[in-house]
C-alpha cells in the first residue's frame, strides 16, 4: 500500500513538472532567461547558461497552461505555450534566434511558431516597401502608389490569416497569442474597436475548455478594460465636440469642500487642473489617488491643481480617508451619491475617472495615469 502511495505521489509530481531543453548552434555559454507571460505582463521564472556545446534545460513546477518567453541576452524572444507535464525541445542557432527556431514536444509551441514565422515574413515585406519609398527621389514619382497599395494589402493579408487562424483554434490557448501580435511595439494586428468581437469569442471559447485558468481569466479583464477605454473615448469626443461656451458650462462646477464652501472648478482657469472622481469606499481609486500624490507634489508649484470629488454620501467615512491617506489638494463632494450631479455632467461610469484640463479650461485628456499623466503635465506646464 506504501508502495503505491509513493508511485501516485511521484506520477502526480511529473504531471506537474515542465521541461524545456535546447540546443543553440553557437551559444556555448550564453545566459537565457524564462519568462512567464500574463497577457500585459511577464514574470521571470528561471535563467540558465547554455553549455559549451550549447545546449540548456529549464525544469518548472507548472499548475496550469501558461505562455513562456525563452529569451537570450540580447533580448530576442522565442514563445511557448507549454501545458503541465510536457517536455519541450527547442532548437536553434546564435545568430536566428526568435527568428529561425524548431520546436519538438508541445503542440500549442508550435501553433505559435506558425503564427511568429507568417509575421516575421509580413514584416520583412513590410520593410522591403519602405525601403523602395525612401529610394524614390520625388514623392510624386508614379511607382508611389503601387507601393502604397502594396503595403495595405500586405496589412490586410496578415490581418486575414490572424483572423483565420483564430477561427480555426478558437478552442485552443495559442489563440490568445494570436490576439495580441503586433507589427511592432505600438501597432497592434488586431487594434480596432471591432476587433474586440476576437477577443470576446475567444474567451468565450475559453471560459468553456479552461475556465480557471490564469489566461482566461486576464483575457476576461483586459476585454472589460478594452470595453471601458472604448466608451471612455467615445464620451471625451462627445465633451470635446461641443460648442465652447457647453464646455464652460460643464467646467463651472460649484461643489462644497470639507467646511461647506463651494469650490468653483472654473475659479481655477489658469492652472492645469485634473477632475479625479473617486470615492472613499472604492479602493481602486483610493489607490490612484495614492500614487497621484508624488505627481502632485512634484508639479503643485508649477501650476499643477488636482480638484478632487468624491462620489460619497457619508461625510464622516470621506473625512477619514482624505485625513488617512493625506490628500492634500482641493477635497470636494455633494455627499449626494448616488445622485450626483457632477457624475451626470461629467457621464462618470466608473472609478476611478479622471479628466485634465488645460490652462485655457479645455478638456484635452481623460483617464491618465502615473508616467502618462507626468509626460502631459510636461508639455501644458
């Protein structure tokens, strides 16, 4: 019986153990790393040293399907979509790698390889017509339009063959992969508010096959997030395209502070000003206010006011947190949610909301955010 238990306990250990083991052709002693990656976000899990014939291995304790990223010191990448208990082999040389690479021992790795390579080749093609538009001498020569026509189809051909292989692995995690390709590190293949119908057919797929997973689950939340800064943009181009004396309208906001005096938002014209709505019970936004607290002190003197309105009905609880958290610029609140008037004005849907405004009382940004939010104060300062 003892005997069994130990055989169970070693079986259920392997399921969970991941390998991963290569061969660089030329890499004798190059230092890898292994990198998890979560949607938006990586972690690094290991980091080796290839031998001197080049080869390496990575053994990981793995609970759940998960995205990797093998990557050497010169930061090129190679993806893999590894499932608990599987023992992948990979490939390549010192001088393709990202780029050439063979992969062995994991199915969804290789899907991912098909999808690297089709990019790869759009991108070469990509290039390839740039260079013909910086070699033609006047900008009006004929050839400039076949080129142009050239490299939208080239965009629409690997739009295409995104959303085709899509369709074809919507069940299959390497989709999600495919979700967030990108022609280089701003242009995404799939960036437009339509293509967010991808993302939510696939996380419905998902949810059904992997439902608890990591990976479905940031799927999930970065579509909500996708949704949110949709209708956010939509509702600053409706508040920037009115009429100016509407836009006046909405900035003379006349809300009480702490001691009962209005507070008249348009009293402050002449300063970069940034509406924060939040609320002392909503913790997402206590915790931006939080890191706007270095922003404020850093850009206050220069000109920089934040007009704080908190979307609460207890005078008390909003008290506390203001005088807790050391918010010190300018604390408004009608104590009136959730019949706020100033959310009404502003079509506040959800917190934290923020909007900045300009030294000439303009609306010009809404919901920035740390590094973001300091590269704007830079420039209206």
């Amino acid at each position: 019986m003892m005997i069994s238990l130990i055989l169970l306990a070693g079986t259920s250990c392997n399921r969970n153990r991941t390998e991963i083991e290569g061969q660089i052709t030329g890499g004798s002693g190059q230092t890898l790393t292994l990198e998890r990656l979560d949607v938006n976000r990586t972690i690094i899990i290991d980091s080796t040293a290839a031998d001197k014939a080049g080869s390496f291995r990575f053994k990981i304790k793995q609970e759940e399907p998960g995205l990797f990223i093998l990557k050497n010191k010169k930061g090129d990448l190679i993806n893999l979509l590894l499932f608990p208990g599987e023992m992948a082999t990979v490939r390549t040389t010192s001088e393709d790698f990202g780029r050439g690479y063979e992969v062995e021992g994991s199915e969804e790795s290789s899907k991912i390889k098909k999808l690297v390579e089709h990019l790869t080749n759009t991108r070469s093609d990509l290039d390839s017509l740039l260079s013909l538009v910086d070699s033609l001498e006047n900008p009006d020569d004929p050839q400039m339009d076949l080129i142009e026509h050239a490299y939208a189809q080239t965009i629409i051909k690997q739009k295409r063959y995104t959303i085709r292989f899509i369709v074809e692995n919507m069940s299959s995690l390497s989709s999600i992969y495919a979700l967030y390709q990108k022609y280089d590190n701003q242009t995404p293949i799939l960036g437009t508010s339509s293509d967010l119908q991808y993302f939510k057919s696939v996380a419905d797929s998902l949810k059904v096959n992997y439902p608890e997973i990591s990976l479905t689950r940031s799927l999930e939340a970065d579509i909500r997030l996708r949704e949110q800064e949709i209708e956010n943009a939509f509702q600053v181009e409706q508040l920037i395209g009115m009429a100016d004396e509407e836009i006046a309208g909405l900035l003379d906001l006349a809300i009480p502070d702490r001691n009962g005096e209005d507070v008249i938002l348009s009293s402050l014209k002449g300063k970069v000003i940034l509406v924060f709505f939040w609320a002392s019970g909503n913790q997402a936004s206590v915790e931006a206010l939080l890191q706007l607290r270095s922003t404020y002190n850093r850009y206050h003197n220069q000109g920089f006011e934040v007009y704080a309105i908190s979307l609460d009905n207890d005078k008390v609880q909003w008290m506390q947190s203001v005088d807790y958290n050391e918010f010190d610029w300018i604390n408004v609140s009608e104590l009136s949610y959730p019949d706020s008037r100033a959310q009404v004005f502003y079509n506040v849907t959800a917190l934290p909301t923020t909007f900045l405004i300009n030294r000439e009382g303009d609306i010009v940004a809404r919901n920035l955010y740390g590094r973001t939010l300091e590269t704007w104060l830079d420039n209206l300062i």
